[in-house]
C-alpha cells in the first residue's frame, strides 16, 4: 500500500468499520446533514457498492448478548466452526464463475454422514471429524436458485481440504435428522419461540464481496494474513425468510490471523444469511 488513495481508502474504510462495530453505519448513510469529509465517505459507500456494510455487520454489543445468551442457554453444546480462508475463497469463486447464486450451510450432528471413508479423506482430517462426532457440525452446499436440488455439497468445516460430496444432498432429509437429533432438540428447547434452524441460505454474489473486504481491510490494509474464518455461535433475534423477527441459533462469522487470533479490533462480525426452515 503505498499511493495517496490506498492510505484514504484504509483510512475510510476503517471509520465505516468503527461505525459497523457500534452498529451506527445505517445511521450515517441516512443522514442527510453531513460535512465535507463525511460526505467523501459517504460518496465512497456508493462508489464501491458497499451498501451491504449497512445491513450485515452486526454490532460488537449485539454479537456479546447473543453469544452469552448462548452459552448460558446451551453450555452443554460445546462446539467449534471454521472455514479455511483460502480454500473457503477459492470454492466461493469457482461456483461464482459457475453461477451458483446460492450457498447454503445445513447442520447436523454427525455421524449422519453414514461414511467418512468414501471422501479417501485423510488421516489426520478423519481425527478431526471423529473428535466431532456427537456436536454440531455443518456441509457446505452451492445451488442454483432455478433448481435448489441440483447442489454441489462439501465436506469443509475445521479441515485443511475440502471434500466433495459424490451425490446431491437432500435439504428435506438433513433438515429431518437435525429436528430430530439431540443437539437440534437442545437448540429448539432454548429458543423462546421454540424454533429451530436447520440451515442458512447466502447470496453468493454477497459473500465474494465479503471476502474481498476481508482482503482489501485486513490483507491489504492491516497487513494481517488470514488463517480462517471462525463461526461465533449465537441465540438472539434474527429475520425469518418467511416469519419475521424469530429468536433463533445463528452464526456470525469473524476472520483469524496466522497465529489464530481474532481480528475482530480490525474488522466487523457479519451475518449475511437468512434463516430457513
């Protein structure tokens, strides 16, 4: 980074993130009375079509409610999420080229995958899945939204590599072993509303800019090198696709560094998906 107006973009980009993390950034773009320098961020908004910055981030304070209400309601439910920074951009921009409009992330508790053995999965990452078995656990899935049962679905979560699965996934049937395993009975019976959350839909076209932030914020900016993208998991007032606000489990997402540590002084916890069924 080394020109005039990568030093503005950071330093610009790093007053939006600060209004995102205070949950102040809708607030700012309404706002019709501003100066001259805030209208330069404004304008930059605009320019860059980071009009999603203004309904994904959520605050800091939000994200601390929701993640302790979790764990006082659900502290027996001991599980941890993350994706591979660069195999999860890699994967999102294959698919995107490929337009698939949709990626879907769909829980279970394993083993529902009946065997690990056909994905010729490595040793070390079998341990890993193995250590799993009886938590929360997740298949990375990308589908068209002209025929949302023609997926391309992956063994991805907490591993070095990715796995394909060999057969399109069926969201009725994996959506029916959650509902009905013992993690997914602990979840409902926490949410007010008695509700449960067996996957969450992305727009795909969404999340590649949410990668390319993180590379242009943190790579880019903070001169961080990214490890993962950790899922934080939380329990709190969420939009339903089709039933409004609902108190639900949901996942937020934060990037790590080399060293595994959060970045989250650098950089916003976002929530993209929308809740189904």
């Amino acid at each position: 980074m080394n020109t005039k107006k990568e030093k503005d973009d950071c330093s610009i980009e790093r007053f939006i993130i600060s209004l995102e993390k205070e949950g102040q950034i809708e607030y700012f773009y309404n706002e019709k009375d501003l100066n001259e320098q805030e209208q330069i961020i404004k304008n930059y908004i605009n320019a860059n079509n980071l009009h999603f910055t203004i309904t994904d981030p959520v605050k800091d304070s939000k994200i601390n409610n929701d993640r302790n209400n979790f764990m006082a309601k659900l502290r027996n439910v001991d599980t941890t999420l993350f994706l591979n920074f660069d195999l999860f951009k890699d994967i999102v921009e294959k698919h995107f080229q490929e337009n698939f409009d949709k990626m879907i992330i769909t829980f279970l508790e394993l083993p529902v995958i009946t065997s690990f053995k056909e994905f010729e999965i490595e040793k070390t990452e079998l341990n890993v899945l193995s250590s799993t078995l009886g938590r929360l656990y997740a298949v990375l899935s990308f589908t068209k939204s002209s025929n949302a049962n023609d997926n391309i679905s992956y063994v991805i979560f907490n591993l070095g590599e990715s796995y394909k699965m060999n057969e399109c996934i069926d969201f009725v049937n994996y959506h029916t072993n959650f509902q009905n395993s013992n993690i997914g009975k602990k979840i409902k019976s926490a949410s007010n509303d008695d509700y449960l959350v067996c996957s969450i839909s992305y727009d795909v076209k969404k999340v590649t800019k949410y990668i390319n932030r993180i590379q242009k914020v943190l790579a880019d900016c903070e001169q961080k090198q990214i490890l993962n993208i950790d899922f934080e998991l939380c329990l709190g007032q969420r939009k339903h696709i089709l039933n409004g606000n609902i108190e639900s489990f949901y996942l937020a997402s934060i990037p790590t560094d080399n060293n595994n540590i959060r970045l989250n002084n650098y950089f916003p916890f976002y929530d993209q998906g929308s809740l189904e069924p």
